[in-house]
C-alpha cells in the first residue's frame, strides 16, 4: 500500500498516536491516508479496534468497497452497517468480532446511549476513531454529541480513550467574517475533536497541486426576464389573498426567501391566536411563492404543477370548510385555465434554462465523453431539472444521460430516496450508464468520481465549505466548474463572498499552524473547558424549560381548526423519540388514511396509518405499531399548545414545555386488558 509524498507527510503525528485533523483539497487522497494509518495502527496494536464514522449514508458502503475492504480485507475483520442494516442491532457484538467498523456516526451514538447489552458500547472499546468530513463536528450535530462524550471522560480521566483522526477539505469559517473569528472557529472544530494540531501538506505541497489541479472556473450570466406574465398573474392572485385577510405588517416581495420567512411567522402567529383566515392564508401565500421561486428556478409549468399538486391534496383531504377556505381554492379554481395558458407560452419560459442548455452543451457536445453534477437547492427543482433534461431534444442529442441523486432523509419536499436507490444511482455513473447526476447536496460530500469534468451550481447559496466541496468533485482533466446566476443576482454575490471566506479560512488554517505548541494547547484546553460549562447550562436551560408547566396544564389544539384534542398527561414518549398518545378516547378526534411507509425498518416497532384531524382533515401525524399495541404518534408542529401564560407552537417535541412520562408498555397492557374485559362484563 503506497501513498503519495505528501500523504506519507500529513500521517506522520497520527502514526505517532496523536490526534489530528488532515487537511486536504477533495480527491487529494484521505480516507486512503486514513485507511493507511488505519493499517500501521492495528498492526501496533495487537487488540486494537478501528471505528470509521461517516456522516451520509452512501460513504458506509463506499469507504467498505473501494478503500479499507481493498487494502485490509485480508488481513482484519471488517463490518460495515448503516440504517436500514439489521446489525445494528446487535452493535456490540459486531463491534465485538470485528477489528474495523464502518457507520453512520447515528449508530454508533445511539450505541453509547443504548442501556441494552447487546446494543451498548463505550468508547472506551475503541482505540481509534475516524471522523470523515470532521468539521461537521460542531455545535448539536452528531459527531460534536460523540465527542462531548470523549472530552468529558478525559476532563475525568475515565479509562483509555481512543485516538482521534479527522478528515475534512474545509473547515470553513463557521459564519465568521473576520480573521479573528475564522481562527476561533478553526481553533474551535480542533478543540472539538482534541486534535494536537490540524496538519497540511507543506513540503510536498507542489506534488499535491500536480495530484489534485483546481477546475476552470466560469460565471455563466443569465440575462433579466424581461417579461413574465405567469409569475404576475400568481402576484396577482397573492395581492388578492392579501387583500381578503387585510394582514398588516407583512411585505409584499413575493417570489423571495424574506417573503417565505415572513409568511411562516404570519401562519403561526395565526394557528397560536387562533385566527383560522391568518393562519390559512399565510400557508397557502407560502405556496403561492413557492410557485414563484420554482418559476425563478425552472419551468413555468413546474411552477404551475407544485400549486396543482398542493390543491389536489387539499381538496382530497379537507373537510369542514369554511369562507376562508371556499376562497382560496376558488381563487385558484378560477384562474388554473389562464395560468395554464401562460405556461404554455415559451416566448416567456425562464432565461436561466437557456443558459444553462448553452454550458451543458459546451461540455457534452464538445467532448462526448463527459460526466457532470449539476447541483440545484431541493429536491423538487433536482425532479424538475431532470424531467426538463429528459425533454430536451438539444440535450438527448448530445447524448446526456441524467438521473436524480438526493438524501435519504424524509422530507416535506418530493419523495427521498432509499439507501439502494442512492447506491444504485451512483454507480450507474461509476459504469458510465449515466453521465449527469442532477444532485442536492448530497453529493458534494464524498462521492468517488475523479473522472467528473463538470460541475454546475445553479440556483444556489450556500457556504464556503458546500462551494469547495462542489468544485471538487469536477477532477478531471481541463474541468469546469460553472456557476449559472443573474447578473448582480444574490446566488452571484455569494460566490463573490465564498471566494473571499475561503482564503479567509486558509489564512486562518495556516496562523494556527503557526502557533506556538504551548500556546496552542492551552487554547484548546480553554475552549473545551468553555464547551464542557457551556453545555451544563445548556441542559439546565432545557430541564428548566420542559419543567415549566404540569402536563396536566398543557392542551393540544389542532392546528388548523383549533379543536382541543388532548392534554400533556395523555402522551407519553417510547425511546425518548416517539410521542403517543396512551388516552383511548383520542380515538374519535382522528381519521385514518393510507399506509405510512418508511425507507427502513425497526425491531420494535412499524409504521400503522397515517392520522388527521376528524374536523379540518389535518395532517397529525401516524399509528405506530409498538410490539403488537396500536398507539397515536403525534407530530407537534401540527399542534398549538395551550398553557396558562398563552398559546405556542413548537417545531420539535423538545421544545414542548412539560415533561412527559416514558411509555409502560406492561402497564398500558394491562390497563387495556382490564377494560376489555370490563367491556365483556
């Protein structure tokens, strides 16, 4: 196994058994150096044991097969689980018979949580822990909650603490804009992972550029839109819905990412006083400029099929209408024919497509042999950018073979994809089957494509660590990294600025490689000692918030009726994550609808139907089957909670202000058991 003169170089301290960050450009190599120092470890330690942790769940399969499976297959045990893996579910054992394990870093933290012992672990198993793409370690995110772990056992010296190796291609600045706070930030991520130093190539620096040589950059300018009467006819339906609720206070530039933010505070402040017409035209304003953003984006008629989608579900699914519903499906109702014939008029159609048809076409008319991300904001404009790929006689001549690459993840937006759909889209482009993958972030992030020679960003803004990821993966030779924006345009602005933030970022890099030894690490045993206070109060602001009211004192409302359906004592929480209501007269507040399905399955429990409100037919959340027992699992942000200082809506069950009960699956059974046979008597 041999690496190149500057990996040997960035592995030197972690072959020494310090804790490091590495720090190289996409494709420069470091889950091989990693696998590298992966292979020296265990053959100096004869009973060590190897976590690799990874962030999506695509890396898993990827870092097994085309890295560490490779190089140390025969030599070491290795097992590679992510969700929908039914190891998991006996993690110990595994962690227990292999020398390496490959996991999302969800499993590995549900482990050191886990009370079972077929399931738990300690870190303390471990004598090295792999972070890939380590600078997401950092405030909530799930790598940060293993490390709290780690410093808080070495601040009280408990047991033998596993080696820590980080890898990333940027640390990024972490929001800051200064010099100063770039440092902190970097000092901070190394901190974080109690890393002695994050280590660069320096004297082989030359040999890397050579290894890995930066794409061509392009801005692609798209011209004002000089007419668009589609997007002034749902303008003008949205003056209208304005008009009728005589909401003040609230701006009136549609098609923007203010406007949405403003709308979202207007339809809670409406669900949380109570005020039906508030709440049910700021959702469907949010729509309404949805439409616009996709119209901004896309076509015209994928603009126009995100409102018909959203009022044919509507009006499947509504009941109990009232004068402000019967308005706004007969706004639409009224004026879908004319809408319908603006889309149709291509005169009109968004200029940015044109522009984005002239860079594809340089690259895969020219080359024939090209292999391209085109990265776009959510999944429904990635569903739109390729069904206007796919009916694109100029494209399909060219010979482009696009397919869609998003998250795993559920979402509110179009469909998420399983984990095999993930694997077997990305090797179709491996194979050269397809040659664009119209992706999400998903895979700036990485995917092993050094054969990609073209990157787009379109429709985005992003940070400094997303565009550096992106333009990495375009690493072939005399590769193009396009950026389509309008001229003076925000997505064009924010390029300017991540140019900027990235050599702030490498400026930061450098100064604190350049720190004194001593000075370094008391920096970032004050750092630690800050995170160790910071997240005491942290918790004790938590504690302090879901103690505020008795469970007795809270009443569920439906969000869009306001029908009050139970109070905090009817729920309890299984798993500290699902939250069920355990009141049987619940019953007869919900509907049921179709079977909910999930993207993986679990040991004890599977998903029932979906559930919604009787009266409005609100979404509420579904029935989970819970070892045999039928229980309401509810969403709270389809709620409004009513307390004695007021009404609040929560997105997140911890937020809610009352604590409740962990589910008895034994009591409840027993309490059912009784009143049947009650029932019986």
């Amino acid at each position: 196994m041999n690496l190149y003169s500057y990996q040997e170089e960035v592995v030197q301290m972690a072959l020494e058994g310090k804790n490091i960050i590495i720090w190289l450009p996409t494709g420069g190599g470091k889950t091989r150096a990693a696998v590298y120092v992966t292979k020296r470890h265990l053959q100096t330690k004869p009973r060590g044991k190897v976590a690799v942790l990874v962030n999506k769940v695509h890396l898993v399969d990827q870092h097994y097969n085309k890295e560490f499976r490779p190089f140390l297959g025969n030599s070491y045990a290795i097992a590679h689980i992510s969700g929908d893996s039914d190891q998991k579910d006996f993690f110990a054992k595994v962690v227990q018979d292999n020398d390496i394990i490959i996991c999302t870093a969800q499993i590995l933290e549900n482990a050191l949580k886990n009370t079972e012992e077929e399931k738990h672990v300690n870190l303390t198993d471990f004598t090295l822990l792999i972070f890939d793409e380590c600078h997401h370690t950092h405030k909530d995110a799930v790598y940060n909650k293993i490390m709290e772990c780690f410093l808080a056992m070495k601040l009280q010296r408990q047991g033998d603490l596993p080696q820590v190796l980080g890898l990333t291609a940027s640390p990024g600045t972490g929001g800051a804009k200064t010099f100063e706070g770039a440092m902190e930030h970097v000092l901070q991520i190394c901190a974080n992972l109690d890393a002695a130093a994050i280590v660069s190539s320096k004297v082989h620096h030359k040999e890397l550029q050579a290894k890995v040589p930066k794409p061509r950059k392009q801005y692609d300018i798209v011209n004002p839109r000089l007419l668009d009467p589609f997007g002034d006819k749902l303008k003008e339906m949205m003056r209208q819905i304005h008009n009728y609720m005589d909401a003040e206070g609230i701006s009136r530039t549609f098609g923007t990412q203010e406007y949405e933010q403003e709308v979202v505070l207007l339809e809670k402040r409406g669900a949380e006083e109570g005020n039906r017409q508030m709440s049910q035209c700021a959702l469907h304003l949010r729509k309404y400029n949805d439409s616009l953003l996709i119209n901004d984006t896309v076509r015209m008629v994928d603009a126009l099929t995100v409102l018909e989608d959203f009022y044919s579900v509507q009006r499947a699914t509504r009941t109990g209408l009232d004068h402000t519903d019967r308005f706004l499906f007969a706004l639409f109702q009224n004026n879908e024919t004319e809408l319908q014939r603006l889309a149709a008029q291509q005169c009109f159609e968004n200029p940015r497509l044109a522009v984005l048809e002239r860079t594809l076409l340089d690259q895969f008319g020219a080359q024939g042999k090209s292999r391209g991300i085109l990265f776009s904001k959510t999944r429904t404009s990635t569903r739109c950018l390729d069904s206007w790929v796919s009916s694109n006689p100029q494209l399909q001549q060219a010979g482009i073979r696009a397919a869609i690459l998003t998250g795993a993840g559920v979402s509110n937006q179009a469909g998420h994809m399983t984990q095999r759909k993930q694997q077997e889209t990305i090797q179709r482009f491996r194979d050269g089957e397809l040659n664009l993958l119209i992706s999400t972030s998903v895979a700036e992030e990485g995917l092993d494509i050094p054969e990609c020679n073209l990157v787009v960003r379109y429709g985005l803004i992003t940070n400094e660590i997303a565009m550096k990821q992106a333009s990495g993966r375009a690493r072939a030779e005399a590769s193009v990294y396009s950026v389509v924006a309008p001229q003076g345009g925000r997505e064009l602005r924010r390029e300017k600025t991540n140019e900027y933030l990235e050599g702030l970022m490498e400026r930061a890099i450098d100064e604190v490689q350049r720190m004194p030894p001593r000075e370094y690490m008391l920096k970032i045993r004050e750092l630690q000692k800050e995170a160790v206070i910071a997240r005491h109060l942290a918790k004790e602001k938590a504690e302090g918030k879901r103690s505020r009211y008795g469970p007795a004192n809270v009443r569920l409302h439906c969000r869009r009726c306001n029908t009050a359906v139970c109070h905090g004592n009817d729920l309890q929480v299984i798993e500290n994550n699902h939250h069920v209501v355990v009141n049987p007269l619940f019953e007869y507040y919900y509907q049921k609808g179709g079977k909910v399905i999930l993207p993986r399955t679990f040991e004890d429990w599977e998903p029932g139907c979906a559930i919604s409100c009787a009266g409005c037919g609100q979404e509420w959340g579904m029935e989970m089957i819970f070892k045999g027992v039928i229980l309401p699992n509810l969403s709270i942000k389809n709620f409004v909670m009513e307390t004695p200082d007021g009404r609040f809506s929560k997105k997140q069950w911890k937020d809610a202000p009352f604590s409740m009960e962990e589910f008895d699956y034994i009591e409840y059974c027993k309490r059912k058991f009784s009143d049947s046979l009650g029932d019986l008597a």
